[in-house]
C-alpha cells in the first residue's frame, strides 16, 4: 500500500522557514494518484508517478483557488491557517489520495489519503474540511 496516511511534506515545512512557500502569490495544484503511487512525508515535488490516468482527468491535476488566505485563529491558542475552494474533474476517475503541490519549483506541500480508493462516474470531487482553525487542511499550532 502506497498510501499510509496524511502528511505535511518535509519540503513544505523547510519551505516555510526559509521563504519558499507563499501563499498570497504562489500559485498551487492538487493532482490525484493511484495505489501505485509511493507519497509520504519525504514527498519532494509533483511526480507523474503513479498519477491517475482517465478521461476527464489532466495531468498535474487542478489549480487551486484558495478561499481563505493565510490567517489565524482565536487566542490564547492561535493557530494559523489557510483553505481551498473544493477541486473537482468530470468524467469516470478513480484515485487513492492526492497531493497538493507549488507550481513553478512542484514542491510538495502535502499528501492527502483517501483512506481508499474513491471512484466517481460523473464528477469526482476533493472536498477540503470546513474554513476554520480547527479544521481547515492545513494548519500550523
């Protein structure tokens, strides 16, 4: 099994001490994967690896539209974050997890497992969890 969970990359943690990864003027993708695809944490860049291959379905995968810049929650716990309006792609896709990465350099910024494969007929959808410092995709405490 390729995919064992969610993970931060290594190179997005790095990334975001030494000024790499912007949110307010970077632009990021997020492209779907298969079983075959090998992700995790020591995930470097975008890879075409294991990458779904379908109708419908582009690879690289999808632009995303960030819907909530960079921010931070309620004190005394201040938790800073940011969220993506849900990606979608039309056609009969089946894919295992994804990873959101930067365009330009592909730096990988987090891999996302599906838990199992997910298969769609029509439209198949990545719906990222509600806008808020306790839920939002990705989250810095």
């Amino acid at each position: 099994m390729a995919f064992t969970g969610n993970y931060s990359c290594n190179t997005f943690r790095t990334g975001l001490l030494n000024g790499t990864f912007n949110f307010t003027s970077g632009t990021f993708y997020i492209a779907l994967y298969t079983n075959e695809a090998t992700l995790d944490a020591s995930t470097t860049a975008y890879t075409t690896t294991g990458e779904v291959v379908a109708a419908g379905y582009t690879a690289g995968g999808e632009l995303l539209v960030i819907n909530q810049t960079p921010t931070t929650g309620n004190a005394p716990n201040t938790t800073a974050y940011i969220s993506f309006a849900n990606a979608s792609w039309s056609g009969a896709i089946t894919a295992r997890g994804a990873l959101i990465y930067k365009a330009g350099d592909n730096g990988a910024v987090c891999v996302l497992d599906f838990g199992s494969n997910k298969t769609s007929t029509t439209t198949f959808v990545v719906q990222f969890p509600a806008v808020s410092n306790t839920s939002a995709i990705i989250r810095i405490v």
